[in-house]
C-alpha cells in the first residue's frame, strides 16, 4: 500500500507590526485562519499577522522544517529578500497585490 504523498509548505506571514512569522503546514489557508483568529503560534497571538507574504513547497515535513529552521536564522531583510525570490505570493490567503512591497523592516 502506498503512501499518499502531501506537500508541505514553508511559509512567511507579515505582522500589523512588520514583524515576520515563518512556519510549515500542510494547509496554507487554514493555517492563516489559525493565525488569525488567535489559535495560531504565540507569536502571531502577541502579533497580529495581516498577510501570508510567501510560501514555498517542500517534498516533505523533514525538509520543510529544515528549511524553517535555515529562514529562522535570517535577519529580516535577508527574509525579504529571499520572499522575492519565491514564486508562490499571488492567491495566497491574507495576500493582496496592492499590499506586496509595503512594511519595510520588522523581524
């Protein structure tokens, strides 16, 4: 019997307060909603998050947390830059088009 094979996500979310939130989930839009509606991470409970800036699949839960791990380490400008190299912005759930490039600074 095999397996079946689920994608993961590495995601960024921007806080009312331009702080950054990077975490993994299988479900981006229902992870968003968590987020939101305050049943998300401690983080995002003290800092309201308005938008999922990114996200980035991975093949599995191993190498998505490895990769969350990795962005975790980064200043927040190395995580906007490396935003704009991901693909994944448009539709993503809090993401507005006319929002993407504002908040400059955070964490």
């Amino acid at each position: 019997m095999k397996l079946e094979s689920k994608v993961w996500f590495v995601y960024l979310l921007e806080c009312s307060n331009g702080k950054l939130y990077t975490g993994i989930t299988l479900d981006l839009a229902k992870r968003f909603s968590q987020h939101s509606t305050g049943k998300g991470a401690m983080f995002t409970r003290l800092n309201r998050p308005e938008r999922m800036i990114a996200a980035q699949p991975c093949e599995n839960r191993s190498e998505a947390s490895k990769l969350e791990w990795r962005i975790k380490g980064l200043t927040a400008v190395q995580k906007r830059l490396l935003v704009e190299t991901w693909s994944l912005t448009a539709g993503l759930p809090g993401h507005s088009p006319e929002a993407a490039g504002q908040a400059e600074g955070g964490e």
